[in-house]
C-alpha cells in the first residue's frame, strides 16, 4: 500500500538519484531535466490505489510540494561540487553480535560523499512535514548506524557528517557523534536484537503511525479491513466478518445517538432541579445545620403525581473517581481508627491485580494465597477479551 505522502518521498529520491548519478558521469543535469525526472517517476507511480489520507492534500497539491523541494535543493547546492560523490543509493552495512547469533545491520545511504578535507558525509533526503530538533536528529538512529557502516567500510575515516536535507523547510542540519556515542548506539541496537530474538509472539499494537504503514494487508490488525478495499458492495454484503463489523458499527453510532440524546436530557433535568430548588426556597424550604436531625420537605403535585423536594444539609465527600490520591490520604488517616474495620471497602479486583504485579508484602501474599487455596473454584484463571469499535475519523469541515 502506497500513500500519496510516500509517492512524493520516492519521486523526490529518485530524481536526486538521476541527478548525482549523472554527476558521476560528468553530465550536470539541469533544473528543467530534473523535474522532468520527477514528473516522469510521479506519472509512473501514480494509480488510484494510491491512499489519500486527508482530502485537503490530494495528488496535485502533493505534486506541486515535490517540485518545490527539488527547486529548493537545486538552487541551493547547484553545481554540485562542494563534495565528491562516492554513491547514492549506497548500501553498507556490518555484522552485529547480539542474542547469541550474528546478524548483519544493513541499510541504504542516499548518497555518500567525501569533502575536500576529507572526511566522508551520509546525506538522507527529507520530503516529511515535521521538523524534528536538533536534539532528536543527535540521537537518531537511522543516521547514526550509517555512520558506523561507513567507518566500518573505510577504517581510516577520521570524521563522519551525518546531513539531514528537510527540503519542505528549505534547510539542512548537520550531527555528529562520537566514539562514545557511536559504542552506546551499539549496545542499544544489540539489545534491541537480542529482544527481537526472544520475542516469539511478535503482537502488534495499533498506534498513531498504522495510518501510514505500507504494510497493512500484512497486519493482523489491519489485514481483514485492507482485503475489503476495493469491493463491490455485493461482496461487501457477502462477507460475514464485514457484515459482522458493520452491524457492530451500525449499533455503537445509535448508542452515540442515545447517549448524547440522554446527556441533553440530563443537562434539561438539571436546569428544571435549580428552578424547582429556587421555587422550592421561596416557599420556604430551608434545611438544617450539618449534623441537625431535623428535614425540610415540600411536594410539587401535578396531574401526573408528585415531585418531592427535601433538603437536609450535610457533607459533601470527596469522589474517588476525581479525587483519588487525596482519598487513598484520607483512608490511611483512618486505618488507625476503630471504624475501619466496619467502613472499610475490599475490591477483590484491586487486590488481585496487584497480587499479579508482585506489589504485595509477603504476608500479604500468603493471606492471598490461603483465600486462593480455600475458594479456589471462585478464582479461576480467566483471559480477558474485550470487543471495541475504532470508527474512521471523517476530516473536519472548514
């Protein structure tokens, strides 16, 4: 699956591509020639299988953001001869050692090249419209596993520039790292391995990033919704899991409708209990001091029956729900105190959670486990399986 954002990032690379390499050849290719380059690879790529995400950056407006970038590049580094290219699209890579295997860490540079001075410079081309920060670009890892690819290439390399060209915002940025950095960078990617390796369920996660995964119809997560692209709506009718999930989406929107239709109910409700309070009051109504036994009551009749209104002033308490630590404070003040024992909660949830996690103390533990051992028909382990519905974001009218 390719979206509209990565088609541009790959047209961008690709007429860059064409233009260095022509500069290897001796050939300087012009600016028109390079954005023909783009068209060419944009025409080539287009379909309408291609995924626009938001409407509001549809094909030509993403088209148009391509030829920009390269614009900007051309004109900034035109002729090209600040450095010797050593090659683009270069892939380098080294063996690691890591989870009692070795494995090789390989990736592709978008181009390499040395300066005049000699020193070697990994540049990585940018078409994203998020500029990280300096602090971000000094610990990517992207960037800062080429540099140890290159020194591993070529020993004598006495300095590596990793270069970031982020061409929507019409600027560069530059890291370096040291040997410290580079055998921190090492430990980190090895322990990375080592998890990779042990890990044996391999579970996905749904995140912020799904949406621009190029490997949905891989994912258990997104497969079944991505194999219905393109259905006619016959087919769509056929397929029990897609009938399953639409009746499923049919009923969640009317429990939306309900709930809000309940809310505006409530908030009605609540505005006709404060008119029924002050009309109340001037009849009268009056409660009494906190801790009074005394109860003030005044009936509202209608032909529908009677509505009550009483008022007894007390305390109000703190909800747990939005008050929690101050609760769990006010409990362990009265623990001490002989009430405890008669006002104190138990939540069996609660408690077994965090006999799961380990948190208990050993005594704790063991009172556990003696209630587990006699009660053990009522704790039976259980697999918890939940049923949620993610409806699609429809964009935002303007």
């Amino acid at each position: 699956m390719e979206t509209v954002e990565t088609l541009l990032g790959s047209c961008v690379h690709k007429a860059l591509e064409r233009l260095y390499d022509g500069r290897l050849r001796g050939r300087r290719m012009s600016l028109a020639e390079v954005l023909a380059e783009f068209d060419a690879a944009w025409d080539g790529g287009w379909s309408d299988a291609v995924v626009i995400r938001d409407p509001s950056c549809g094909p030509q407006p993403q088209r148009e953001a391509g030829r920009d970038c390269l614009r900007w590049y051309y004109e900034a580094y035109s002729p090209f001869d600040g450095d010797q290219t050593l090659g683009v699209e270069k892939r380098l890579g080294f063996p690691l050692e890591a989870g009692g295997a070795t494995v090789r860490i390989e990736g592709i540079i978008d181009r390499l090249a040395q300066t005049p001075d000699g020193a070697y410079a990994v540049h990585d081309y940018k078409t994203t419209a998020n500029l990280p920060t300096q602090a971000e670009l000094d610990a990517d890892w992207q960037l800062g596993i080429y540099d140890i690819a290159v020194r591993r290439a070529w020993p004598s390399a006495r300095e590596v520039a990793l270069v970031w060209h982020f061409a929507r915002f019409r600027r560069s940025d530059e890291s370096r790292r040291s040997q410290a950095q580079r055998r921190e960078l090492l430990e980190r990617l090895a322990a990375l391995v080592s998890e990779i390796l042990g890990d044996h369920r391999h579970a996905p996660r749904r995140g912020q990033l799904c949406g621009w995964c190029e490997y949905r119809d891989l994912c258990p997560l997104w497969a079944a919704a991505e194999s219905l692209r393109g259905l006619s709506p016959a087919r769509l009718k056929s397929d029990e899991g897609a009938a399953l999930a639409g009746r499923y989406a049919e009923l969640e929107a009317a429990r939306h409708r309900l709930k809000d239709d309940l809310r505006r109910l409530e908030l009605e409700i609540e505005a006709l209990e404060r008119d029924v309070v002050a009309f109340a009051e001037g009849r009268g109504l009056r409660g009494e001091a906190a801790g009074g036994a005394g109860e003030s009551v005044l009936a509202l009749a209608c032909p529908e029956g009677e509505l009550v209104v009483s008022r007894k002033d007390g305390y109000r308490v703190p909800s747990r729900a939005h008050f929690p630590e101050l609760c769990e404070a006010i409990e362990a003040q009265l623990r001490a105190a002989p009430l405890w024992k008669e006002a104190a909660h138990l939540d069996l949830h609660r408690v077994m959670e965090r006999y799961e996690r380990g948190e208990w103390d050993a005594e704790s533990r063991a009172a556990i486990e003696r209630v587990l051992g006699e009660h053990q028909g009522h704790f039976a382990a259980a697999c918890k399986t939940a049923v949620r519905f993610h409806r699609r974001k429809e964009p935002e009218s303007e």
